[in-house]
C-alpha cells in the first residue's frame, strides 16, 4: 500500500470539523453544524478583540459608535469570516470595556510576573492612590470566574512586594455588555499568593529531579 502524505494539507495538531475525533456532527442538523463552524472562529475573535482595544486603551481614546465599523474591518481583516461574527453584541461589550478602562486610565495587556512558572497578562490594570482594579474582557458566551482576576491580583501583590491588606482591590469581568464587579480582600487574596509560591517551588523541584544528564 501506498500511502498518500497530507503535510501541506493538515498542519501539525490540526482537528477537522468533520473529524473522527469529534464525533457529535453526526447528530447535527445544518443549524447546529453551522454554530459549530462559528465557535471555532471564538477564540481568534477574542484575540483581535483585546489587540483593537489595546489601541484604544493605551492612547486614552474612548470608542464611538461609529467604531463598530473599525471593529469589524479589524476581525476581517485577521481572515475570519464575516458571518461568523456577531458584531452588534460584539461591540457593545467591547465599547463599555474600553470606554471605562479609559476613564479609570488603565493600561493594557500588562504581564505581571512572579516566576517562569508563574505569571499572566492582565487585560487593563491601573493601581493608583492605592487602589487596584482589574478588568477583563470576554467576547464569547461560556461561564466566566472571578478566579482568573483574583490570581492577576495574587501576581501583582507578589510582583511589586505589596500586602493586599494595604491596598483596595477592584475587579470586573465584562460580559454580554455588562460587568460583574467584585472587591476581593486580603482574605482572598493571600491564600491564592502563598498557594503561587508554595507550588512555583514544587514545580522548580520537579523539573529538577526529572533533568537528565550525561
């Protein structure tokens, strides 16, 4: 047998829509095979999403709504697909975003770092007058957490050597254009930065017992 070869047809880790793999299409009727098509096109729509915002946020300029038609010429121009993108809701969420990371004077896409196992980017942070806050965007419509603002906090406390005790902490998640907003406490934030250093060293430790030499 001879075997045909696909590397230019299949890249490296590619999954097919109709694959073998994932099997649930077929059960799907063509609406439903339709919302699968769209959904793969979510997580590039985030990612361009939070680039465009950044623009914005970085140069203290609030979004218009004659910017929905940036928005959508920016995800266009990223190759995905225009019927794949449900720009009204899009924008909505991503104008009230921007807009309030403006006001509070932010700053995007900020990696805060504690160690090579440990660290993250924070979608707007700005800290001021002792006060934190923390807001993260969500362009898709799966179940959010606090958990993921409340690590960025642990991070930053650990990062700049401050106590989370002296300092007022404001996160918010936005969604489906609305924000849930929370004021997490030393409570919840010193667990999670003892957990961080206790398990960075763990983690340093078993890559150092699993190192081969020759």
């Amino acid at each position: 047998m001879i075997w045909n070869t696909h590397s230019k047809d299949v890249p490296e880790g590619a999954h097919a829509i109709l694959g073998a793999s994932s099997h649930s299409w077929l059960n799907y009727d063509k609406d439903k095979l339709f919302e699968s098509w769209r959904r793969r096109y979510a997580q590039a729509i985030g990612t361009h999403a939070h680039d465009y915002a950044a623009r914005y946020i970085k140069h203290g300029q609030k979004a218009k709504s004659g910017d929905k038609t940036g928005l959508f010429l920016h995800l266009l121009e990223h190759h995905i697909p225009a019927n794949s993108i449900d720009i009204n809701n899009l924008f909505k969420n991503w104008q009230l975003y921007v807009n309030d990371a403006v006001s509070a004077r932010m700053r995007p896409e900020q990696v805060l770092y504690f160690s090579r196992n440990a660290f993250g980017t924070a979608d707007a942070i700005s800290f001021r007058k002792d006060e934190l806050r923390i807001y993260d965007l969500k362009t898709g419509d799966g179940k959010t957490s606090m958990d993921q603002l409340y690590i960025y906090a642990a991070l930053f406390c650990l990062e700049y050597d401050i106590a989370p005790g002296d300092i007022d902490i404001q996160t918010r998640i936005y969604q489906f254009a609305d924000y849930i907003e929370e004021y997490p406490t030393a409570e919840d934030i010193l667990p999670i930065m003892d957990q961080i250093k206790t398990f960075d060293k763990l983690i340093d430790r078993y890559r150092e017992e699993g190192r081969y030499e020759i």
